[in-house]
C-alpha cells in the first residue's frame, strides 16, 4: 500500500495541505489510495453521502477544495447544470476509465477544472498508467487536448513495466494507436491473487 500511495501522489503532483473533496468511493480500489495519501500530505477530506452535482459546487465554494476524483460520468454531471459559473479557484480533477468527451472535457475545463487522465484496476492500483501532460499542449484545440488526455500510457513510479502484447506470443503489439493486446503490468503494487479463490488465478 506504500508504495500505492507515494506513486498516487508523486504522479498528480499532490502538494502538501490539499483540500481533498470525496466522490469516488473509498472502497473502489482503496480509493485511489487517497484516503491514506491525503493524510499523508497534511490534507482536509470532505465527505460527501452520495453525489449531487449543487451540493459540490457548494461544497468547493465553502471549504477551498482543491482537489477531487471521478469517473467520467461525474465531469458529465458538473457540466450538465444550469447557468453554472466558472469556479473562483482552479480544482484539480483526476478522471480513470473511458476518455471524457471532448466537449464534456472543454465545458470541464471552462468552469476552472484541471482534468487529468489516468488509468488504473482493482488488482494493481488507481492508477498505474497517465497522461504526462505538457504545458505546450493548453494552447491546442478543445479536440486535440481531448485527443491527448485520453492517452494515459506513461507509467507511474510504481511500476517497472507496462506493455500491451499479444496474448498468443507475449510479445509487444505495434504502437500504432489500432493494435490490440493485453494489457501486462509488473511492479511492487501488483497484488499476488484472488484471496479464497485459487481457480481463478490461470484465468486471470
């Protein structure tokens, strides 16, 4: 869980003292490992029971958030209300799993979210793979930055490999952005097997 949690941190860059706002589970993949890693940095937590979209809002506005996690679908939700107003202070959002929209990303964006896009399982971490953003891309289109985000395939210090390869031969699949394979990932936050449940080990 260490090393979950400094590679979680060092990856977004987390400083110390953040104002961390809760809509991702706790139980979804130990949170991201941000339950630890808030407190590790001197961070607030603010909970939340269940989301609504006027209630975050609110909640950013009142406690200074700085940062938060979310699905997809929680950027789309944000977006998605009446007359918003662009927020007085930038939120760091970390966003896992399909790549937002491009317009969801772009309304995001424009109410003074700073997305970033990771990837990561269950059996690993929260994220084990990103998008090492580079400053120079925040002058490109909407489109193109939406392009760009959804490529999350820098590995994070936590890990000593990340490929994509053929399941038949094991080895490395063209980059060529339609290749596919199966994602193989090695480092010390990969977890041994399945408690109780040795049958399913071969097939995973």
């Amino acid at each position: 869980m260490f090393i979950i949690i400094i590679n979680s941190l060092i990856d977004w860059a987390v400083p110390r003292q953040p104002v961390y706002l809760w809509t991702l589970p706790m139980f979804h993949a130990n949170g991201w490992s941000f339950p630890y890693g808030i407190a590790a940095v001197g961070g607030t937590n603010v909970c939340v029971r269940k989301f609504d979209a006027h209630v975050i809002y609110g909640l950013i506005k009142r406690h200074g958030v700085t940062h938060m996690c979310g699905a997809p679908v929680v950027l789309n939700m944000l977006t998605n209300i009446p007359n918003s107003e662009p927020l007085k202070n930038p939120v760091q959002i970390l966003t896992a799993g399909a790549p937002p929209p491009a317009p969801v990303l772009s309304r995001t964006e424009s109410l003074g979210f700073v997305v970033s896009h990771g990837y990561g399982l269950t059996e690993t971490a929260g994220l084990v793979v990103s998008c090492a953003w580079k400053p120079a891309w925040n002058r490109l289109l909407a489109t193109e930055r939406a392009r760009l985000k959804s490529r999350q395939g820098v590995r994070t210090v936590g890990m000593t490999r990340v490929d994509v390869v053929d399941p038949d031969t094991g080895r490395p699949v063209k980059r060529d952005g339609t290749s596919l394979g199966e994602v193989v990932l090695r480092g010390g936050c990969v977890m041994l097997g399945y408690l109780k449940t040795q049958k399913a080990q071969p097939i995973a």
